[in-house]
C-alpha cells in the first residue's frame, strides 16, 4: 500500500501530466502531488472537439492517415481523471479493513457493439481469446429527467403505469472486448472473487472514506475520440421505469485506477487495467 498527498479536486476531475516526469503517472498516484483540475466533462468536449468521423466511402487505411495528419491536443497526452465510487464499501471494524466490491468498478455498460460506428468498435479491450463481445466503459448519468406516466399492458392484459425517464450522461470508453471478462485480470469475471479494493484503515479513516472516496483513472484518448453512445431500457411489469439514455464518451485507454479520499487527499491503493489496444 502506497499513501500520498493530491491536490483537492472536485468530482471527474482531470489533471495532465507532463511528459518530462521521472515517474510513470500510475507511479505518481502513489507518491505525486498534482496539477489544478478540470472537469471530466470539459475532457469529453475537448474530445467532442477533436473527435473525426470515418466517411462511408473512406477506406480504412485512408482514416488512419487522415487522424494521423490532423493531430490534436489530445494526441499523446495522458490525464489523471477523478471518477466518484458510490456504492460497494464494506467496513470490518475488528480487523480494521475496508473492501469495496469488484461490482463497484466492473467497466460493464450498456452499450449494443451493433450500434457502434467501425473507428469506435475497432478500439480494443483485453487481449481477447474469450467468447463473445461486450464493450467496456466507465459513465455516470449526470441528468435525469422524468416524463409523463402512461399506463401500459402485457399480453396477459396485466397494466401497470410507466414511468418514462430521459437520462444523459457522460464517460470513458474503453473499447469492444470478450464477453464478462475482468477488467483487472482478464479473467471471467465469475472466476474472481477478490474485492476492487482491499485496505487497512481505522474506523476515522474508513469513516471519512466512505464519505468522500473516489477512483483516480490514469486516461490516454485514442482516436477517434468521441463517441456519442445510447441505450434504452424498456418498461416491465416488476419494473415499470421506461429509460432513455445518451452518454457522451472520451474514447481512451485507462491505465490503473487508484482508490482516493478526496477530503483527506490520500491514495490508498492503486490497481492496473489490463491491456487495451
């Protein structure tokens, strides 16, 4: 376990790291202070910005060139991002140590692979070798807005009244990879079954993190950028919440992810991703 002091930033926050220093940024998280913040939601415009669509008619090889000649500020620049974790804390008081679940940072989201346009569906995640697709990211809803209730029915003539919502939001994409793979390891994700996190704090400590904890992302935008995905989840009888969501993405690589008590300006454990390509 490595502790350090960060700079207090609020949350999706993101600092750059300058390119001359000594150590690797996942490094720093350990033992860096860093530079003022910005909001990851001005990273995502930034990206909204320098993000370039492959034409219909444009071969493949004739995008890259084009990327590779445009260049942008985002072109080989890496960020550190502060992403909230809500959820998953467990506290063992007697032994004096603080989990939080794999579930809480899974990189599951609700993208169809379908959907996504060739230059976003070409970013990789893992090393593959696993069945199926999945993509990966990590987002949260920043707006939620609710519509007007309707009454639906199923087949079976039971009504109920839907409630629809309009959600938007805004995130990291990681990239299309084997179906519930851990994003950590590699394995499937049934076969893991040690916690994101896992640190030795006293009941102060423990307390204050579970008010103010937060994941540090060490981020590296790939081209294309950005992407705009969508999802909808349709109303049930057990479940009448109709969902429309569109979430604005930076497409990058996540190096590691570090647990932070943003109050207290601690790090306290850092993990690598697995590779993405």
């Amino acid at each position: 376990m490595r502790s350090a002091m960060i700079a207090g930033v609020s949350a999706f926050a993101f600092v750059s790291i300058t390119s001359g220093a000594a150590a690797t940024p996942c490094e720093d998280l350990g033992a860096g202070t860093f530079l003022p913040a910005k909001s990851l939601a001005a990273l995502v415009e930034q990206a909204r910005a320098a993000g370039i669509k492959k034409d219909e008619f444009e071969t493949t090889a004739q995008y890259q060139a084009r990327l590779a000649k445009a260049g942008t500020s985002l072109a080989g620049s890496t960020f550190v991002v502060e992403f909230p974790l809500e959820g998953g804390f467990q506290f063992d008081a007697d032994r004096g140590v603080v989990t939080y679940s794999k579930y809480a940072l899974d990189g599951q989201c609700l993208i169809d692979d379908f959907q996504l346009p060739s230059e976003v569906k070409a970013k990789r995640f893992g090393s593959g070798g696993g069945y199926g697709n999945s993509a990966y990211c990590f987002s949260k809803t920043v707006k939620r807005t609710p519509g007007k209730p309707y009454t639906a029915s199923n087949s079976f003539g039971a009504q109920v009244e839907v409630q629809p919502v309009h959600s938007s939001g805004i995130g990291i994409f990681l990239g299309i990879g084997s179906l519930l793979q851990d994003i950590f390891t590699g394995k499937q994700s049934y076969e893991v079954q040690t916690p994101l996190f896992s640190v030795n704090l006293s009941g102060d400590a423990a307390r204050s993190l579970k008010e103010n904890a937060a994941v540090l992302m060490v981020v590296v935008p790939q081209p294309p950028f950005f992407y705009q995905g969508s999802y909808y989840i349709e109303p049930k009888i057990d479940s009448p919440t109709e969902v429309f969501n569109t979430t604005d993405y930076v497409v990058a690589d996540v190096q590691c992810v570090a647990l932070a008590d943003t109050k207290l300006g601690k790090v306290y454990q850092m993990r690598y991703l697995i590779r993405q390509n």
